[in-house]
C-alpha cells in the first residue's frame, strides 16, 4: 500500500536541444619526482687538452744559487771591561807606594773620570766625632711688598688731603652780586614751533601697485578692444553646389523566415524545471512521511518494552544441600607442667 515507486530519469522530458558537452579523460596520477631536480641536465663538453711540453732547464742554477741572498759575516764581539767607580775611588797598592807620581795618576784617573760622579762609599768603621759647624744669625731683611705697601699709604694720604681741600672750598661763602634794575630786562625770545606739515609717504609699495594698476589698465583695453572687434558681423559668401541626390541601395530585400523567440525556449524550460522541483517535493513529503511513522512504531515498541521490563517477578527459592558436620581428626590435647626455674 505504502511502498513507493520510482519513475526511470528522463521520463516525460523534452530531449534537449543544446549540442552535448565534450567528455575529456580523467586525470591519470604520476608520482613526484621529488628527489630529481628539475634543471635541465647540462652535457658535459668535450675539453680539449693539448700536450705538455717541458721547457730546458736554465743553466744558471747550476753555476750560482738564484734568489736567495749572500749570508753575511758578522764580526767577533771583542770583550771589553766595564767601567765601574770602584776603579777612581779604590786605591791600589802600588799607587800608595808612590808619593810624587800618585797625585799626577789621581788627576788622569779624575779627568778621565769627570763625566761620571759617583756617590762616596759607605763607612762601615768606627765613627769620627768632626767639629761642628758654626751657625749663622739669620739676616732680618725687607718683603717684597713694603715698597706697594708704602706707596698705596701715600696714595691714600694724598687722595684724603684733596677731600679735605675741596670740602673746604666748598664751605666758604660767596655772594651772588646784586641785580641792577636800571637796565630793561632782557627776556629770551619766545621760539614759536611750525605745526607739522601733512606729506605723503613715499613707500616702494605704492610704485609697484601703480605699475600693476597701470598694467592691468592696459589689460583692459586691450581685451575690450578684442571683444568689440569679435562682436562685428561679417558675411560669408553662399556656397552654391548641386543638391543632395540620395543613392539607391545594392542590397537584397529582407526575407522574413520563421524564427524562435528566447522566450518561447525559456518557458519549456520553466516547464520542465518546475515538474522536476513538484517531484522534489513529493519525494521529501514522502519521506517526511515515512520517517514520522517509523519514529511513531519506535516510540510504541519502547513504550510496550518498558511496560514489561516493570511488571514485577518473584525469584524461587533457593534449595541448598544440607550441612554434614564431620568429626574432628586432632588429638586431645595432653597438659604438661611448665618448665619453671625454681626447678634448678
């Protein structure tokens, strides 16, 4: 009743009218030739060798050595004794001996010596008590700046002197003489001042505004003149010619044939795309419709399961076997006394 039945692809439809798609072939998989490098192998050319020729050896290397220089002879160090002090400050033997040749010797040996002052030598002996040296009384002598000191006095007791003097002047009194009224007196005349005069400034502003001014006059006149002259009318004469005669056309007449609209084909496919989405929808009604009542008997199978599953069930009794007590296999126990140490 409720099985569905399903119609073959195609029926019912239009053949099309588009000409069929060309069908390529499939991709067909190659590995990745990843370890091999994509550069193109570069053959290698052949290398042309020429053949070794040795050229003679030079001769000079057999008569004399070439390139390394001559080994030079380096003169024997000739010892030499150094000259210590000891020798101008050490008396020899044979030198105390001789009386009149050893001041004349010690003179050569200081001559000799003079560039060279040595420090004398340690006494190592019994210590000499020598006379002391008288001490001197210290000279009181003037400092350097009395003489600025004595002058900067005088100054200042001349500049005192001078206040003084003048402050005296000063404190003396002098009349004025008394004026004489005999003569007019003469009062200056009054200067009288000219009210200030009202000129223009001359600024360089001014002289190139008016250059501007007078150029942008001439400007003026000169496009209005160009506008006045632009403004007259002059006729151009009439050009006479032959007048316009059309050409007939070397076309063929139109032949009207049948002809098939865009939308004729488009409602043919409206047609078929609306049978193909009522079908659609029939099929998704139906299968609504299917999965509703398969939902529905699942629903009622589990309803009736748990039913069943709650109804109550006793379990039996149990029946065991019943217990056998066996007697017990160990001796009775046999008491001993114990092993005291009051005993030993």
């Amino acid at each position: 009743r409720h099985q569905f039945k399903a119609r073959g692809v195609g029926e019912g439809i239009k053949p099309s009218k588009y000409p069929e798609m060309e069908i390529r072939p499939g991709t067909k998989p190659q590995p990745f030739n990843l370890t091999e490098s994509r550069q193109k192998k570069v053959e290698p050319e052949e290398v042309h060798c020429e053949a070794f020729k040795a050229n003679p050896v030079p001769k000079n290397i057999f008569q004399h050595p070439l390139g390394v220089p001559e080994k030079k002879i380096t003169p024997s160090v000739k010892p030499l004794s150094p000259n210590f002090a000891t020798k101008g400050r050490v008396k020899s033997k044979e030198q105390i001996n001789k009386n009149s040749d050893s001041t004349e010797s010690v003179n050569s040996v200081s001559s000799e010596c003079a560039a060279f002052k040595a420090r004398p030598a340690p006494h190592f002996g019994v210590p000499t008590s020598l006379p002391p040296q008288p001490k001197k009384a210290t000279t009181v002598q003037p400092f350097s700046f009395d003489e600025k000191i004595s002058l900067t006095e005088l100054k200042k007791k001349d500049k005192i002197h001078e206040i003084l003097e003048r402050e005296k002047k000063e404190r003396e009194f002098k009349a004025h003489p008394f004026p004489n009224f005999d003569k007019p007196i003469n009062l200056p005349m009054k200067e009288h001042i000219m009210p200030t005069r009202i000129e223009p400034f001359n600024l360089d502003i001014e002289k190139r505004v008016e250059a501007r001014l007078k150029k942008w006059e001439e400007n003026l006149e000169q496009e209005s003149r160009k506008q006045k002259e632009a403004t007259k009318f002059k006729a151009k004469p009439a050009k006479l010619g032959m007048p316009f005669v059309p050409a007939p056309s070397n076309k063929p007449l139109v032949e009207i044939s049948n002809f098939e609209l865009h939308t004729d084909r488009r409602a043919q496919d409206r047609e078929v795309f609306e049978l193909h989405i009522k079908e659609k929808e029939v099929e998704i009604l139906e299968l609504k419709r299917m999965r509703e009542d398969q939902k529905k008997m699942e629903e009622e199978e589990e309803i009736r399961r748990l039913r069943k599953e709650a109804v109550h069930k006793s379990n039996p009794i149990r029946n065991y076997p019943p217990i056998v007590i066996h007697p017990s296999d160990k001796p009775m126990t046999q008491p001993k006394s114990p092993n005291f140490v009051l005993k030993k």
